[in-house]
C-alpha cells in the first residue's frame, strides 16, 4: 500500500502550516512545510548572491543544498536558520524565485522524500496538483485577505516587530497574484480538493474538519 498523504494547499498567511501541524500531531505523521525550501532556497541564493532572475544560477543553488531537518528546524550549512526563514523579505525573495521551472523541478526529488511512514501531511501551493498528485485528501485552504493580513499582523506584533496592516494586506495581494499567475505550478485548488475556508473557523474546528474528512476517507 501506498503511504499516506494528506495535502493543504492554499495562499499566504491562510493557516496552512499550523493546519498542517495540527493534523500531523493528531495522527502521528510527518510534515512538510514545502514554502520553507523555496524561502532556504532564496536565503543561500542571497548569500551566494544569485539573483533572482539567474533561473540556471538559483536552480543549481537549491541542487546544492546542504539541509537538515530537526523537527520543524531548518539546519543550512549546520546553522539553525527557521528564525531567518520567517523573515518577510526572504518570503517576499521565495516567491519571486520559485516562478522558475528548473528551481521547482530542483526541488521535486527532495519533497517527495518527505513521504514517509506512517504517513505526511504536506503543505504549499502545489502539493496536491503537483507534488503528490495521488495524496489521499487534498485541502485547499482559504481565507479573505483582510482575515490574513490581521493574523500575520498580529503574529508580528506578538514577536515585537513592528507591522503596518495596509501594508502587509498590500504585500500578501501581491504574493498572491504573482502564485496564482505563474505558468508552472500556479496556486489553485486540485480539481480534487475539498475547498475549507477558515476566515470564521478557529484552528481547534479547522483540525476537526479535516481529520473528519480523512476519517470518512479510510
Ligand atoms: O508558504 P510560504 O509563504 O512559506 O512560501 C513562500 C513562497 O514560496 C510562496 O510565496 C510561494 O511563492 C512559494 N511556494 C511555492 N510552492 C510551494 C510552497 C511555496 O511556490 N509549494
């Protein structure tokens, strides 16, 4: 039998990953913040100062990778860099740079080995329209702009840093637009996922429901 996958697609600041947490806590699985290889992606290619038009440049840097995975810790090069990843400018970079083929194709092998027993949840733009096209339940998670903006405001703001709401609101549509538009792997629902959208739902409810539709699944 094949492993397990579930997979929660969505855009920015929609929940996805504390969604995706949730659901692997609740059933013993492993996860895959796949939006955390595109961001350490665009933090070496920034080092190495690649730029983020260089397609062949970036693809070769996110071959090269020297990663390790300590529960939801990104290691780089043997330093600890989750703090980093979380920056808005290495987000705003990773977005930029994972509209190439060759840097989404670099990355192909090393999220399929996330697949492992007893099972994964992964989470992303193109988990279950690209990645793991056979995942078992494929979530697509939405929520309004103005909803997102507020979390991601009140997310910085608790860890001291200074946010301004028009602007994160602004930041987050353009985020969007750039996944929605791209040619290879655009954000957009799987012709087979369940629409969940959370703008009213707390993540106690949002958990339930997917571990609801899993379960109804088996
Ligand atoms: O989800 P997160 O904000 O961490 O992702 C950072 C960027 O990486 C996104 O804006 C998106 O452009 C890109 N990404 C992607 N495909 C994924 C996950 C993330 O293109 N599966």
């Amino acid at each position: 039998a094949q492993i397990p996958v579930i997979t929660i697609d969505g855009p920015t600041a929609s929940g996805k990953g504390t969604l995706a947490a949730g659901v692997a806590q609740a059933l013993g699985y492993h996860t895959l913040d796949s939006g955390s290889l595109y961001r350490v992606t665009a933090l070496a290619a920034r080092r190495a100062q690649v730029a983020a038009d260089d397609e062949a440049g970036l693809a070769a840097v996110a071959r090269g990778l020297h990663l390790q995975f300590e529960g939801t810790n990104v290691i780089l090069d043997g330093v600890d860099v989750t703090e980093r990843l979380r920056d808005e400018a290495v987000g705003a970079m990773a977005s930029q740079i994972s509209v190439w083929p060759q840097v989404r194709a670099a990355l192909f092998d090393l999220q399929c080995g996330f697949r492992q027993l007893p099972g994964l949840v992964a989470d992303g733009r193109d988990m279950g329209t690209v990645i793991f096209p056979q995942a078992g339940l494929k979530v697509f998670l939405t929520a309004t702009p103005a909803a997102r903006a507020e979390r991601r405001h009140k997310q910085l703001i608790s860890k001291g840093i200074p946010a301004s709401l028009d602007s994160l609101r602004a930041d987050l549509e353009a985020r969007d637009a750039r996944d929605k538009n791209r040619s290879t792997a655009p954000l957009k629902p799987a012709q087979d996922a369940l629409l969940l959208d959370n703008s009213l739902l707390g993540i106690e409810a949002s958990v339930q429901q997917v571990i609801a539709w899993w379960n109804a699944r088996l």
